[in-house]
C-alpha cells in the first residue's frame, strides 16, 4: 500500500457524515494533515482510493491529477471506477487528469462514474460497455421489483 503523503483530496471531496462534513468543504480537522487520526471516523480510517491501492501511476496521485478514482463492484452489475473531479483546473487537456480519465474510459471493460464538483453525475465508457452496464442494471433492478 502507498502512503497519502501531501495528499488530502478525499478530506475535502467526500461527506463524512460522523462529523457532519459536506462534500466540497475541507474537513474542519484537517491542518496539512489530519488533526484526529488516531480517532478519525470509520468513513475516513476504511476508504483507500484507487490510486492509494496502487492501481494508477504514481504521478496520478489526487492531488496532481486533480481526480479521485474509487474502485467498486456493484452486485450483479460488474466493476466500475467512480471518479470524481477535485481540482477542475487539473483536467484541462492534456493534463495528468485529462490522461487518466481518457484512459479509464478507453479501458476495456471499464465503466466510469464522473461526478464533477456540481455533483452532477456522468456515465462514461466505451459505447458497448455502456450498452452492457446499462442492460444489466435494468435487469437487475427488474429482478428486485418482482
Ligand atoms: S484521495 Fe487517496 S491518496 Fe489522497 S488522501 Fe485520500 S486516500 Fe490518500
Ligand atoms: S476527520 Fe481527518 S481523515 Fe477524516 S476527513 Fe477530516 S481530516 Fe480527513
């Protein structure tokens, strides 16, 4: 597993609703670093980032590509990146962000989820992954409805 080092983007992007924190707000016990580690909420202790895990490059850390990437299985559905924007100057073109997001989306098999610093969420992906996604979904949701 790496270490956050400078990075503290989940800090400021997530809610963590143990201490009443909203999304887009930097949390009010961070100063450089978390001032409450040691008894910092399960939502902050359990969650690694995809990048964290080791499973993006080691210049696409957060807080240089501007972009979070979570890594989940949704049940009967398959795997998807969620990735949200944390720093929307980072993703301009050409940019480390700009890259990393072109290249989950390129991936085969990958769907991503952006949600940009609105909230509003995208699905993204090759078409035929997206096709895939979105039938599998609805079958799964109309399996739960009967
Ligand atoms: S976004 Fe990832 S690398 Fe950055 S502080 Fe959170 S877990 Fe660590
Ligand atoms: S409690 Fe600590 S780890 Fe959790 S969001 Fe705040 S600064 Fe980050």
């Amino acid at each position: 597993m790496r270490d956050c080092g400078k990075c503290n983007a989940c800090c400021i992007i997530f809610p963590i609703s143990e201490i009443k924190k909203e999304r887009n707000t930097k949390c009010k016990y961070l100063d450089g670093s978390c001032t409450i580690y040691a008894t910092r909420p399960k939502t902050c202790s359990s969650y690694d980032c995809s990048w964290l895990k080791g499973n993006l490059m080691e210049n696409e850390r957060p807080d240089l590509s501007g972009l979070i990437v979570t890594n989940s299985i949704i049940e009967s559905v398959g795997p998807v990146s969620t990735v949200h924007v944390v720093y929307e100057d980072l993703i301009e073109q050409g940019t480390i962000g700009s890259l990393l997001l072109n290249r989950l989306i390129k991936e085969e098999n990958e769907i991503v989820m952006f949600q940009k610093l609105t909230g509003n969420v995208s699905v993204l992906g090759r078409p035929e992954n997206i096709k895939n996604f979105m039938a599998k979904a609805v079958e799964v949701r109309e399996q739960r409805i009967q």
